[in-house]
C-alpha cells in the first residue's frame, strides 16, 4: 500500500476521499490521534543496525541512554574495547531487568565471579538508571556496547529541526512499511469522534489484527531476556554465604 500513499499530504488525501470530509485540520487530527496508538509498534524499519549502533559506557560504569530510543531489544558486547576486532573476549549478552533490581546487585558486584578471556558467552544484566543505562557485571569506562534497540519514530506534520520554516515531517518508517496501521489507525478515530460507533469498532478491527500479525512475526519463538531462563553462564556467589566477622 506504500505505494498508494507515499507522504503525508497524501495519506490525507486518501482519508478525505474515503470518508468523504473536506476537513483537512480533523483528519490531521485523527492521524495524531492514531500515531499516539502506534507509538510502541515494533517493525522491522524500526530495529538499528546492531554491528554499527555503538554506546561507549561512562564514569560509574553508566551508558546515556541514546535520543532515538524507543525501546530496547538486545544489548551485547564483543571483546573490552573495541567490538570489531577482538578475539579473545570477553563475549557479553545483556539481559535486561529492573532498576531497583540493577541498584541492589551492584551494591554487591564485587562478591560477583567475573570470567575474563575465556571461550564462552557471559550473560549479563542492564538496566535503565535516570537518564543512563548501568551493566552489571562491571564495565570500565570506554567500553563500546553494541546496541539493537527500536528507534523512536518523527509523527507526520511535525516540524523539521533546523529544517526550512513551515516544513513538516512528510514520511517515515512506519508510513513507508506499515500504512495499514495509519490508514485503519485514523479511520477508527475518525469515527469514534463523528460517534458512529459500528464503524469505529470494525476499523479498530482491522487495527488490532494488522498489529497482531506485526507481532506475531515478532514474538513466535524469539527469545525474551534473561527472565525466562532459570540459569545463566554468569552465576553470582550468593551473597548469604559471606558473614562479617
């Protein structure tokens, strides 16, 4: 369908006609309304490029958290320094957990065992701290983490930063791959506020099964995070074996 509506002019165009409004400020409106909706969608347009979007971890073992975030997939890192070259490791996979759960453990990361250059895959934990992101086990400030997350996504009509005055975002990813979700997204709003209540059902219909399917392509058989798994290679002493004396 990309093909039918390749910019947002378009799309409104198309929804003008569909529904026979002349209003051009109202479908604006409803394809807002529908981007709220779509806001966690999770398209393959969406996912980085995890081999070339790089983190470099900060002083306290902290990462920022990246701007174009939206949410992430899977964190790793591949060797100390530099991801590209090593050989020797070592190799981490970063589950993610809570943040009241990443505080707690590091309070006690160092009763942790921490295998260094050894041929396995260590998992590990990170989780989002204020504005950063904290590893467990510890990462030296310089560290590069290789990042696969979703990226957040311009809505349509908004301004372009440092673009020409009065220019608006035209297209995105979700626009070019997805516009099933804002062609029934916006008819659904559309109806629900011209309160014609049948309509507004069957078009959320259609939503819900189009998002379905996207996440079913997602979910069957992927893996979760560190949640379902009951072991890991990287196994904490616990910390009730320690007294003080």
């Amino acid at each position: 369908m990309s093909f039918m509506i390749p910019d947002a002019d378009t799309l409104v165009t198309y929804l003008k006609d569909f529904t026979g409004s002349s209003n051009d400020t109202e479908i604006q409106q409803c394809i807002f309304q529908a981007e709220l909706a779509m806001r966690n969608i999770e398209l393959p347009a969406l996912r980085t490029d995890p081999y070339s979007t790089i983190g470099t971890v900060g002083e306290n073992q902290l990462m920022p958290i990246p701007a174009d975030m939206n949410k992430p997939i899977l964190f790793f890192m591949i060797g100390t320094n530099n991801p590209q070259t090593t050989t020797s490791g070592p190799w981490i996979v970063f589950d993610r957990i809570g943040d009241r759960d990443i505080i707690t453990e590091s309070l006690i990361a160092q009763l942790y065992i921490m295998p260094t250059n050894v041929p396995n895959v260590i998992r590990g934990k990170f989780s989002e701290v204020g504005q950063n992101y904290q590893f467990l086990p510890y990462v030296g400030a310089g560290t590069q983490i290789n990042m696969y997350y979703y990226k957040a996504w311009p809505l349509l009509f908004t301004p372009i930063t440092g673009g020409d005055p009065g220019a608006t975002v035209q297209n995105n990813a979700v626009l070019n791959s997805w516009p099933e979700g804002y062609v029934y997204g916006s008819l659904h709003e559309y109806y629900v506020k011209r309160r014609s209540a049948v309509d507004a059902q069957m078009y959320l219909d259609k939503f819900n099964t189009a998002w379905t399917t996207v996440e079913n392509q997602n979910n069957l058989g992927k893996w979760n995070g560190g949640n379902t798994r009951l072991t890991s290679v990287f196994q904490p002493r616990k910390d009730q074996m320690y007294s003080v004396k």
